[in-house]
C-alpha cells in the first residue's frame, strides 16, 4: 500500500470527524438543504417552501449541520440566512452529484 494512502486517516479525530460528516449527509432532507444551499444563501422560510416541510423541522436540521460546522449563518434584520461554511464540503457536493447525477450513457 503505498505510505500516502496508508495515513489518510491515522488520526482517529480525523476519522471520526469524515464519519460525523458522512452521517449529516446520509439524511435525505439534510441533503436537499445542502443543495439548496449550494446556490446561495436561503432563509428557512424559503426552504420550508421549496422542500415542503414544517419550519421546525427544518430548523433543527439546519442546527444539526450547524453543530457540525457545515453552515453559517447571516443575521439580516430579522431574518437568519445560512450559506455553505467549507468550499471543500462544496467540493463533496459536486463529487456526489456527479458520481449519481450523471446522464446514462456519460461516463
């Protein structure tokens, strides 16, 4: 194995933050907040329209992925937007979108 691959993940910390990550992602309505998001900043209100879903319950998906340090959010008079905190979450987004996204016949 070679010794770059063999360290990916030596760091038990790290490791457990890629699972931590992984689980955030794994829920369908995390996942569509994510995508969402990845088009700009949105406020709840916004979200609980397009993803036909109570604001309670968005809200507290929101706080789980805030916890996880995967959003921020902007106070903007008296409403709270959240954007995308990491671009390299960002880049996993555009991984998984095109690792299952992809038309058949495009490899």
């Amino acid at each position: 194995m070679p010794e770059e691959k063999k360290e990916l993940f030596s760091d038990e910390e790290h490791l457990d933050n890629a699972i931590q990550c992984l689980k955030v992602l794994a829920h369908p309505l995390r996942l569509k907040i994510l995508v969402l998001l990845m088009e700009g900043p949105t406020n709840v209100s916004a979200l609980e329209r397009v993803l036909a879903s109570s604001q309670p319950n968005i809200s507290q998906h929101l706080a789980i992925m805030r916890y996880r340090g995967m959003l921020k959010q902007d106070k903007r008079g008296n409403e709270v937007y959240y954007s995308i905190k990491n671009q390299r979450l960002r880049q996993m987004l555009m991984s998984i979108a095109g690792l299952f996204c992809e038309q058949e016949g495009k490899q």
